[in-house]
C-alpha cells in the first residue's frame, strides 16, 4: 500500500484525526500474527471468521470483541506494530496528526505494564513523525465502567511520564456511567497538565455531554450526537463553539441511521463537527473513507468537506504553528483540486 495520498482525492485532503482508538485499528490479519507469535489460541479458526463476526447490534457487543482482540497484545514490539500500521493506512488517507487513544487499564488488568504500552506506541509516534511526517501523540482513556479507583491509580501510575502524553479521554461503555464519577480524576489531570476530552452522549444521554461540559470541563467531546435531543444543549455546543469529535461509519455500525444521519444535523445547526474513524478495522473504514462516505450519501458540497477538514486542524491539540501548517497544505489541496476539475472540465 502506498503511504502517500493521493493528491487528486478527498483521500489527500490533508487532515487531522482526533477519535481513533489505536486498539480499534487491530486488523485481523494482525490479530493473528500477534497471536501466533505469542503463542495464544484464538477461539476463530481463520482471519475470515474473525472478520465475518463484526456485526453488533450497539456498542456493548461490539466492545466485547474488542477486548477480546485486544487481549494478545503482550510486548512493547506489538504496540509499536499496531500503532505504525494504522499510520501508514492513516497517512495514505490524508492524516497529517493525529491524537491517539488508548486504553491502558484494558492492558494492566492482563499484567501488560503501562510503560510497555506507552513505550511502544511512542515509539511508533516518532517513528511516525521522522518517517511520514505526522505529528500528535496520544490521549490515555480511562475505562469509565470500571472502578472510579482505577481511574486514579492509572493516572498516578504515569504521573511522572505526562510528558509522554497529550492527554486524558474517557471510552467504554457509556450507560449508567456517567461521567460526574470521574470528577476528581479529571481535575486532577489538569493539574498534571493534561488536556481534557471525553466521549459523551453516543449511546448515553444528553445531560453525560453536559456533565463531561460541566464537571470534567472537556475542550472537546467525543460523539455527542445525542446532544441533538436538547436544544439548550446545542446552542450552548454552537455557541461556545465546542468541537464534537464524530465518527460517521462507527455510528452506523453500532447505532444505525438514525445515529449515522446525526453527522447533517449536526453541521446544519451549525455546530463545531470533525470527522474521525474511532476504531477503523471494526468498522469497515479509515478517516479518508468517513469523508468518502458522507460525501456519497449525503451528498455533501466540497467546500463543506474541506470545512470538516479544517475543523480537525483548529480544534486540535497541536501548537498554533503546526495548525497554520496543516491548513496552508488544505489550502493547497484546494488548489491542486480546483485544477483538476477545470482541466477535467476542459
Ligand atoms: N466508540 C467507542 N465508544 C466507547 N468506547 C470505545 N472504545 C473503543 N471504541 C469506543
Ligand atoms: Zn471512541
């Protein structure tokens, strides 16, 4: 596969991804080889019937299969090859930065240290950075339906490393967690200096995107397609001018078109919107394939993709240098692309 976008495609717009969880991009090619060269059984007789059991019917069942995978990820060698493969997939797609989740307590809970899951996937980040030219890091996510205490145990594990992070997210699964539990957590990862996100109103309600808001004091949200069902909220996202971090295909994989058709009305009302990929290998695409996509079904001008694109940079965690870089090279991609159509044209 090619590393380099194409510069003629919505796959080359350069952009930023800020909603991929690295364990979602475990592709059951890789799966496999992880396994075997860790000696681990998979209960699945082939790559294809692992692949052929990626249907879900919401977000439980879906990450029952993605801790499940997860689970023969041992060394700090794994970590680093998981991470390189999705950025040279990312890279091919257009990704320029990108901001990483990962879920460490799914790792320590199997005797996997925290060190040598930070160590590999930073290493893939430099590698990242020296090879293909993406910047960004990663944003460390407590599981929100395990003990509130595990939550700051992990934190102060890597209290003496934030350096190597660029902050704290919270993922699994969403209902009856909300996240007013991860109160004292959350603040004191603002003390340490780590940036603020969680993901919120997916699955749950309305009121977890104003508690993430309100008590965890998030700078993005992640989802929040079910602000939609409270207006106040919605104004409050538009004016404040909230980035909301969606992932169009993992929406309809896990709730249908009910969740997929949020993305337009989200950007109808106006409201902050960035198109992310979540856990790709799952889903059935990257970030470049989101943009493909809702570009196919709902039609969306060009303009507004580049939009979506430039949304990415600006509500991103990179230095305001890095940002006015990545938005010169969109800037370019208009360029090359407005010249295409006319010499197609012609
Ligand atoms: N879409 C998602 N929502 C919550 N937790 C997750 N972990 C991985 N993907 C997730
Ligand atoms: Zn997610």
């Amino acid at each position: 596969m090619s590393q380099h976008a194409p510069a003629h495609s919505l796959l080359g717009l350069p952009k930023a991804e800020l909603h991929l969880h690295i364990e979602g991009t475990f592709e059951p090619e890789l799966v496999f080889a992880l396994a075997a060269r860790n000696g681990i059984e998979l209960p699945y007789a082939s790559v294809e019937e692992l692949r052929q059991s990626y249907s879900f019917d919401g977000l439980v069942s879906f990450l029952d299969l993605y801790y499940e995978c997860m689970a023969v990820l041992r060394t700090e060698r794994d970590f680093y090859e998981l991470a390189m493969a999705y950025y040279e997939r990312a890279s091919a797609q257009g990704v320029r930065h990108a901001e990483i989740f990962f879920d460490p307590q799914a790792h320590t809970s199997r005797g996997v240290s925290i060190d040598t899951v930070i160590d590999g996937l930073s290493r893939a980040a430099a590698d990242a950075h020296s090879t293909l030219g993406i910047t960004g890091g990663l944003i460390m996510c407590f599981l929100r339906d395990l003990p509130v205490s595990s939550a700051h145990e992990t934190l102060e594990s890597v209290a003496h490393r934030v350096g190597d992070l660029i902050g704290v997210g919270l993922d699994s699964a969403e209902a009856g967690f909300p996240p007013s539990l991860f109160a004292e957590v959350y603040s004191r990862a603002a003390e340490l200096g780590l940036r603020l996100v969680a993901h919120a109103g997916e699955e749950g309600p309305s009121d977890y995107v104003w508690e993430a808001l309100r008590l965890l004091k998030v700078e993005r949200i992640d989802h929040g397609v079910r602000s939609l069902e409270d207006s106040d909220l919605v104004d409050y996202l538009r004016e404040n001018r909230i980035p909301l971090t969606v992932c169009p295909l993992s929406n309809l994989r896990l709730g249908g078109h009910v969740a997929f058709n949020a993305l337009p009305a989200l950007i109808e009302a106006g409201l902050f919107v960035t198109v992310n990929s979540d856990d790709p290998a799952y889903f059935g695409g990257y970030v470049g394939d989101n943009f493909t996509q809702i570009e196919r079904v709902f039609g969306l001008s060009q303009s507004k993709l580049v939009e979506l694109a430039q949304n990415s940079v600006v509500a991103s965690f990179a230095p305001d240098s890095r940002k006015q870089q990545l938005l010169a090279e969109i800037d370019e991609w208009i360029g090359v692309n407005q010249g295409s159509q006319l010499s197609a044209r012609r």
